[in-house]
C-alpha cells in the first residue's frame, strides 16, 4: 500500500511539473507574442475611423489603475460622447459608440465593454496600460489625427 502511494504522489507531482511547465512556456509566449496575435486580431489589420471635425467627439474622461485588495488591479475608464455596446461587437461601425481596447505593454489583453475590468497581477516591474476607445467594427477612433486614447506607466 505505501508503495503504491508513494507512486500515485510521484505520478501526481511529475504531472504538476509538466503542467506548470507547459504553463509557462504558454505564458511566455503570451506575453512574447501578445494576447491578439494568439487569437489571430493582429493579425487582420482593423484600421482607424477619423472622426470628422463636425462630430460629437469620444472622450476619455478619466482612466485610473486601482490596486485590488485580493489580487491584481482594477481598471477604472470613464467616458463622454460614447457608448459601451457589447452587443454590437464586431459588428458595424454606428456612430457615437463601440469598445475599448486595452493593451498592456503594447500587447492587447481585452476588449472593455463598460466602465470597470480586472486584471491580474503583472509580470514586469513597470509596465504601460493603455485604452483606445474603438469603434463596432474595432476601428480605433481618431480625431485630429491622434488616437482617443490614454496612458498609465506603474512601476520602475
């Protein structure tokens, strides 16, 4: 019986390793090759929609990355003149709403589809979170030739 056991843990801790293993050799890649090359987005190209002088403008009207008191961070993105439509992802560009994309040095993690997302922790000591406010179709809306965007540096 104890040899038994004995062989049953050492067959459980060899599969804990090669899971562990594989596991970060996925998350490596991950993070080497970015999470949208992986599901093909950077792939396809979704290009930029210019917002007409004219036109209400998107806005971002407040982005801040909250410590979360269990584990990772909390993302908070307030916006004006734009609206969160999950339900037409993907779908065509309608005017005055969509997404945001959110990217972590310069890899994009997420789609957000409303004011708050969380994300764990990160792997680099200073790291650059960013949004771009997208349309349907994940264009990223640009007005005056600048992406609507904005920017968090955390760490050192």
């Amino acid at each position: 019986m104890k040899k038994e056991s004995l062989i049953q843990l050492v067959i459980i801790g060899l599969g804990l390793f090669i899971g562990a293993y594989f596991s970060k050799i996925s998350y490596q890649e991950h993070e080497k090759l970015g999470h949208a090359e992986l599901q093909g987005h950077r792939a396809m190209s979704h290009g930029n929609y210019e917002i007409s002088q004219e036109a209400v403008i998107p806005k971002i009207v407040d982005f801040k990355l909250l410590k979360d008191p269990m584990s990772g961070w909390n993302i908070y993105l307030e916006v004006a003149n734009f609206r969160f439509a999950p339900e037409h992802a993907s779908q065509s560009h309608q005017i005055g709403e969509g997404h945001a994309h959110l990217y972590v040095n310069g890899n994009k993690i997420a789609r957000l589809y409303g004011n708050w997302f969380h994300i764990p922790e990160f792997i680099n000591a200073k790291n650059e979170v960013m949004v771009t406010l997208n349309t349907n179709d994940h264009q990223t809306l640009i007005f005056n030739g600048q992406p609507i965007e904005r920017k968090i540096v955390i760490g050192k």
